[in-house]
C-alpha cells in the first residue's frame, strides 16, 4: 500500500444548491462518487429520507425575513427558539423610520422541518418544491406569519447580531483523527466525518467520474505531518514515519490476507491518519471555536488543532471581508 505524507488544509464550501451540497457532504462520510448533477442530489436526498439518516440535511442552511401581523411579536420569537432546539435563529432589529422591525429566522434543513413551524416550511416549499416531494407540511396553524426565504448579502444595513447568528458557513476540513475528536465536541455545529468504519483504505478511490485501471489500482494512505515536525529530531522524524507505514502496512495485510473487514480492524489506525470532516455552523458558533482552538482563550491548543483552525480562520474571515463587512453599520 502506498503511503502519503500531507499537511493539514481546510476549504469553504460554496454550494448554493440545498440538494448538492447536502451530496457533497454526506458522501464524503464513505467517499463514494457521483458527478454531482440534479437528478444524483435528489436521489440522494431522496435516499436519506428512506433510510432516516437526517444528520446531512443540517448542512443546507437558510435564512427567512418574516413578515405579517404577528411577525414581530413574542409570541412567534417563543414559537422559533422552542419548536427549534436552539437549531434555529431569531433576531428583531428596530429599522429606521418608526417603529418597524426587521424579523429574521435562520437554521438548517433537518431544524426547519422537524420545528414543524408551518409558515417556514411553507416558504421553503415555494422555493425549493423538490424538498417537499415525499414530505408532507405540517399542520396548518393560524400565525399571522409569513415567510420568504433571502439571502443575508442582500440587505446593506445587518447589524452584528444579524451576522452572528445568520451567517452560515461551511467548511471542508483536512486534518489528523486526533484533531477530529476535539472538533466534535463543539455545539451546536453539524459534522459530516471520513468514516475508518466502511472507508476501506486498501481499495483504490478514483477521483470523481474517473474508473479505476484494473492493473494499476492501489491503495493509498495519507496522514498529516505534525504542525512541529519541522522541530523534532532527524531520529524521531525517521520513527513517526516509519511507524505510520508499518500501521499501513499491517492494515492492508488484515484485510487482503486474513479477510478482515475495515469495521473489524479500524483501531490499529495510527491518530496521524488523515480524516476529512465537514463542519457547517454561523458566526456566533465559528467565533466560540476560533477562540479556544486559535486564540487559546481557555489554554493552549493542541499545535495541530492550531494549525488546521488558523487556516479556516483566515478563509473564514476573508469570506466576511469580501462579503458582508460593507454590510454592517
């Protein structure tokens, strides 16, 4: 089996297709492909909801202004954070010239539709009809509410509390299995995780709509370089290699030569193999997580959680420079 020595990297997603995106995440769990078109989405989709496996809708996010009678009332704001768990987001801001306030309602896919708040779920019909199609809207429920679904950059006047909670992001993290078990333990954020339980690495994985040549197909394990690498000795640089390659090694003989599947040996891999996790939250969350894992405001972090989170933080924050900084006041 052939072994890849690789640095850490973190990527923003920027589908803005509900179905793709939610494809491009949850098949990253067992890496299997797809050319990611409309109908290999909706068949995706379609396929998670058959099998109830509803933790990739959470990575299809999306806003809602809220208008009508009782739009702004305590009543509605009540409904919002108690049918959605915390997983939706409700702001009131006083706009200028009166009294009137701007209403706004965010959250993920899964949040929106088990919230069974009518009046959401309706305005996401409208928009988006191929969500709907084997689900059925909630029971109608007089609100004086309605709702439209739009898009954070349109407005030009956001204060803070509008960034925070409704600005949603999505990033496609490249890391060591030991960073991925600290970045779980953030909440609330949703995760789409590398699976060692059925990716098997003694198997080929083509790049998407490639096919694999029979006689030249081989396996391939990577694992991350630790952030001071650079900073031990020549001898313990030569040991962690080597020890990964004999981890790879072993891995692949259990399973070509004695028949073991990657479920049943999955604990012989070494921390420092690489592990792809998607993770998808809003600002108020990325903030909290920036500052333990970077800025080490409760200790120092690991120096590999370090790394990985410095570069989704420059990219996290260059996205908020280009996009939405001219948006506040």
């Amino acid at each position: 089996m052939k072994v890849e020595f690789i640095k850490p990297n973190a990527e923003m997603i920027t589908e803005h297709d509900p179905l793709k995106k939610i494809e491009k995440c949850g098949r990253n769990c067992y890496k299997s492909i797809s050319p990611f078109t409309d109908r290999t989405a909706y068949d995706f989709y379609q396929m998670l909801l058959r099998k109830q496996h509803y933790a990739m809708l959470e990575h299809a996010t999306f806003v809602f202004e809220l208008s009508g009678e009782n739009a702004t009332s305590d009543d509605t704001e009540l409904i919002i954070r108690r049918q959605g768990y915390g997983y939706l987001k409700y702001t009131r801001t006083p706009v200028k010239f009166g009294d009137k306030c701007r209403v706004l309602v965010s959250g993920n896919l899964r949040a929106i539709i088990e919230s069974g708040v009518y009046f959401l779920n309706s305005a996401l019909m409208d928009r988006y009809p191929a969500i709907f199609k084997s689900l059925a809207l909630p029971p109608t429920v007089k609100q004086c509410v309605t709702a439209e679904v739009v898009e954070l950059g349109e407005y030009s006047n956001l204060t803070r509390a509008e960034i925070d909670n409704h600005r949603w992001s999505t990033f496609f993290i490249t890391t060591d299995r030991g960073v991925t078990h600290e970045i779980v333990r953030h909440r609330p954020v949703s995760y789409a995780m590398e699976s060692t339980r059925y990716v098997n690495y003694s198997k080929p994985k083509p790049a998407v709509g490639m096919t694999v040549v029979p006689d030249k197909a081989e396996g391939l394990m990577k694992f991350i370089i630790p952030a001071d690498f650079d900073k031990w000795t020549s001898k313990a640089r030569e040991e962690f290699k080597v020890f990964c390659e004999y981890g790879a090694e072993r891995y692949e003989y259990l399973i070509t030569k004695c028949g073991c599947t990657a479920q049943q040996i999955r604990g012989i891999l070494p921390h420092a193999i690489k592990s792809d996790i998607i993770m998808t939250t809003n600002d108020e969350e990325w903030e909290h997580f920036f500052d333990l894992r970077y800025h080490g405001t409760t200790g120092a972090p690991h120096p590999n959680m370090k790394e990985v989170t410095e570069i989704i933080y420059k990219k996290w924050k260059e996205d908020y420079e280009e996009n939405y900084e001219s948006l506040v006041f």
